[in-house]
C-alpha cells in the first residue's frame, strides 16, 4: 500500500513537472509583444471632486485627431504619492499603447512614455 502512494505522489509530481515545463516554454501571445508603447498623462482629476478630471475619450479623441492609431486604452495613476488634501491632484492618468513610432508626435500632444522596471521607452 505504501508503494502505490510513494507511486502516485511520484506520478503526480512528475505530471505537475511536465505541465510547467510547458507553460514556461509558451512563447508570448501573437499581436501583443513588442507591438507598440505606453504613454500617458494626467487626467486632471482632484481631490474631493466628484467628476473631475478629462474623460479617457477625449485623450483617446486628442490622438486619433493627431493620426496616432491607438492600440489599446486604460486607466493608471502616475506611481507617485500624492497629498490626501481636497483640491489636490490624484495622480490618476489615461494610458495609451500606441505604435512606437508615433511616440515623437505623442510627446507635443502633452503625452509621456511610461517608464516599466525604472528603463524608459
């Protein structure tokens, strides 16, 4: 009896092995890496004010309008600490991935890379 659990656990672990070994070997998702930046800015939300702050469509329409294709869109906040006062700056921001390309004309539009892992894009 003790030679079939020793048996099994040992299946088990060598099945568990070999289900990792194949998730650590997927290669990235097509269409997703290395396709595109991330860049932001501030939307201009405060403290203690409800409904402050720029819609993300008009950011997003601030773009398009410019002729930089957006790939994908979402909420962020800048990282940073910000003072719990009314009034103050949340430090909420619109992010964007773009084409990389696009980053230069982005950048007159008020528009920043993100920084990933403290390397800048």
């Amino acid at each position: 009896m003790r030679k079939l659990k020793i048996g099994i656990a040992v299946g088990i672990l060598a099945f568990g092995a070999g289900v990792m070994a194949g998730v650590a070997s997927k290669p990235a998702s097509k269409g997703f890496a290395g396709k595109g930046v991330w860049v932001s800015r501030p939307d201009g939300s405060k403290s203690c004010e409800s409904g402050s702050g720029r819609p993300i469509e008009s950011d997003e329409k601030a773009l398009r309008d410019g002729g930089i294709p957006v790939i994908e869109a979402n909420h962020g906040d800048d990282g940073q600490m910000h003072i719990q006062m009314c009034g103050a700056e949340t430090g909420r921001t619109h992010r964007f991935r773009i084409p990389e390309d696009a980053l230069p004309k982005a950048r007159t539009l008020g528009f920043e890379a993100e920084q990933i892992a403290g390397i800048s894009q």
